[in-house]
C-alpha cells in the first residue's frame, strides 16, 4: 500500500519535480534532497598557472616538488609542469665613479611552470597562503589563470626551419 503512494506521489528529485519516481538520489540519511540544492556553488578556475623562478636549480626543484605534494594533499589535480632553458642574467660590478669592471657575474635563472586544473575559489586562496609561507629565499612565485601564450614560451623554434621559411616567402615575393 505504501509503495503505491509513493509511486503516485509527485516527487522532487534531484531539482526535478518528477512523477512515478520508485527512487531518488539522497546524499544524506537524514537530510532531504532540497537541502543540497540550497548550497551556493563554488566557482572554479579551470587552469591556474603557477611559475616560479629561481637562482638555484636544487632549491626550485624541491620547491616544485612541494608543490606537487601539497596539491595531492588538497585534491588539486597537476595537470601538466615543464622546466624552461636557464636564462644567463650578465652582472659587473665597477669600481667607484669609473667605468672599470672590477668584477663579472653569469647568473642562471631557472624557471618552472606548473598548471593546476579545476581549483576551486576557496581552495584558492589557502594555496597561495601555503606556497607563500613554504617559499625559499631567493624563489619568486607567480600564480595566474593560464594563458596559451605561456605555454609557446617551451618550445624551442628550429632555427633551420625558420630560415627555409623565411627563403619560401622570399621566393613567394620575387614572383
């Protein structure tokens, strides 16, 4: 008898006012279905950037390793990370009010990038508090909403295939 009630009933199931529905989707034992429905959804970034640069490879690469376990930790998927060719920032040091060099400096910039996917605008926030609380001296980090552009920055061109290019569209313009 009570099963035919049901079966008749109108039911609200999953946001959907549903007739002759034998079962709905609870998410709780004790708590009705509408009341899920009432929490406010959470936004979420769909691809954040995280680059961070340093002047020690050993240090960045620990810190890189860090961050991929406290992503782990608040279920944030890494969804992709590349290291870049070192850059070699030139550095003289002159004597005072000369232009004489007293000393020269080659130092390399290592640089990584790290993309986290589906990161929710709360833990957002709690991220970036830790990645700065846990970031070395001498580290520089920078998070942003991913960018194709960023990710062209990896690949190395092919210097030969730029020339035979460039000599394709010469021979395109004589004609």
């Amino acid at each position: 008898m009570a099963l035919n009630i049901i079966r008749k009933a109108t039911t609200f199931c999953n946001g959907i006012l549903a007739k002759n529905v034998l079962s709905c989707r609870h998410y709780s034992l004790y708590e009705p279905d509408y009341l899920e429905m009432l929490k406010p959804e959470v936004p979420i970034y769909s691809m954040l950037n995280v680059q961070i640069t340093g002047y020690s490879y050993p240090v960045l690469e620990n810190y890189q390793s860090l961050i991929h376990k406290i992503a782990k930790v608040m279920d944030i998927d890494v969804d992709n990370g590349w290291a870049l060719p070192p850059k070699v920032l030139k550095v003289q040091k002159f004597k005072s009010r000369s232009t004489v060099v007293t000393a020269e400096y080659n130092l390399n910039i290592y640089e990584r990038n790290i993309q986290l996917a589906d990161v929710t605008s709360t833990q957002c926030p709690l991220l970036i508090r830790i990645l700065e609380d846990a970031l070395p001296e001498g580290v520089t980090l920078n998070m942003t909403i991913f960018d194709p552009n960023m990710e062209l920055k990896r690949y190395i061109p092919d210097k030969q295939l730029l020339d035979m290019k460039s000599m394709l569209q010469d021979i395109s313009r004589k004609k």
